[in-house]
C-alpha cells in the first residue's frame, strides 16, 4: 500500500495568498484527520472526517480554514487568505473502523507564509 | 474529556542504557492509548498501542509499555538505547469507537528523546 499521500510536500507562499493542500488516505480508510504541528502549540487536530462526513472542525483555528471530503479518496484543507502565523507543518492521517482508532500519518506538507 | 501528559519534554539517556518515557492519562471510559514516534522530517508511526487484554504491550524497535489502570499510566520502555532511538515520542489516549465510526486521539505534548554516545 501507498500510505497516505499528501501533496505539496512544500509550499511557500506570500501573506494573503490561498494555500490549498492535499491529501490522499489509505484505500479503504473510512476516517481521515488533519493536524497543524508548530514548535510553539505543538500536535493540533484541526478537523476529522468520518465517512467524508465532518465529525468535530472545532479546531479550525477561524474562518480562513476549510477542509472538504467530496469523495473516500481525496481531502484538501485550504487557506484563504493566508498569513505568517499559519506557517507549520500540515499533517493528514487515516484510519480504518475496524482498527481501534489506529490513525496512519502522511509525511506532511510544510507551509511557509511569507 | 480525555487528556494526556508526557512528564519531561527532553529525555537523554546513555546508549545502551534503559528509556523510560513517562505518560498519564485521563478519560472517563476504559481507554484505547497509543504511542507514535517521530523522525525529523517526517509523518507519525505507530510505534505500539493497548485496546483490551494483555496490559504489557510490545511494539516495534524493541519497545513496550505497559497499561496500569490504578495508576492511569502507560509508561514506555526500552532496555537498552541505541542511536537510531532518538526521536520525538507521543503518547495519546482515545475512547473506544462509536457505531458511527472511529473517534479522534488526544496526544501528549511531546518527549524528544536523545541519546548520548
């Protein structure tokens, strides 16, 4: 199996900018997460999907956040518009129902906002 | 709620000598715990994890942790370091899944592990 796939692996773009960032679960996982990582905060979940249905977005840190699921395969979390403070390091992770909630990370996509 | 806490962000041990990384739970219900592993650069892995039955659980690279209810602890160990070890350690804590699906890990904040040469 692939793994989760998450694309870009790096994106550097300027303050107000729209980041879009991608991912790809594991075939067959019917949970997917999005988590933001920063020295200073640490591992956040920012929003789950179960089903492509979202479950919990309370960690969305504001409106400039979305994150849709429209279909098993593909996610996107994006960014509009986009500042400094938003630079981290965005990981999506999957997991399979009948795994006790083991979650599988991708290798993340670190964003800079210039 | 649930919630974690990983005592000591920064953990040095000599090679060769034993790892312990500490952790402490909260939940209201009999937990799933979990710890992942982190490489620089890199996604989260599974390292080990405990659901039911047997309390002292084996992961990969030789490591185990062991789940004490009394104490809500689900401390990892490792008896002997070695160099590839050194990495950042999350402990996390989930309830088990609902009908409608899996539910979200709590994570700790983080142990980066050293080892010295």
């Amino acid at each position: 199996d692939a793994g989760v796939i998450q694309s870009p692996r790096h994106e550097v773009t300027e303050m107000g900018q729209e980041v879009t960032l991608r991912c790809k679960p594991i075939s067959g996982h019917n949970s997917l997460f999005w988590y933001r990582q920063t020295m200073m905060r640490g591992l956040e979940l920012l929003i789950y999907f179960n089903n492509n249905v979202p479950i919990d977005d309370s960690g969305m840190p504001e409106d400039r956040f979305s994150a849709k699921m429209p279909n098993a395969s593909f996610s996107t979390l994006k960014i509009q518009p986009s500042e400094p403070r938003d630079s981290a390091v965005y990981f999506c992770a999957s997991s399979l129902f009948s795994s006790y909630n083991e979650q599988f990370f991708g290798p993340g996509t670190r964003l800079t906002v210039l | 709620a649930q919630s974690v806490t990983q005592l000591g962000s920064h953990v040095s041990v000599s090679e060769g000598a034993l790892v312990l990384l500490r952790c402490n739970y909260s939940s209201s219900v009999p937990p799933y715990l979990f710890w992942y592993v982190q490489y620089p650069n890199q996604g989260l892995q599974l390292l080990l994890k405990y659901t039911t039955g047997a309390t002292l659980v084996k992961g990969i690279n030789g490591f185990e942790a062991e789940f004490k209810k009394s104490e809500t602890s689900f401390h990892l160990t490792k008896p002997s370091a070695h160099m590839s070890d050194a990495a950042e350690y999350f402990c996390a804590v989930s309830e088990p899944r609902s009908n409608f699906g899996n539910e979200k890990l709590t994570f700790g904040t983080g142990t980066r592990l050293t080892i010295i040469p």
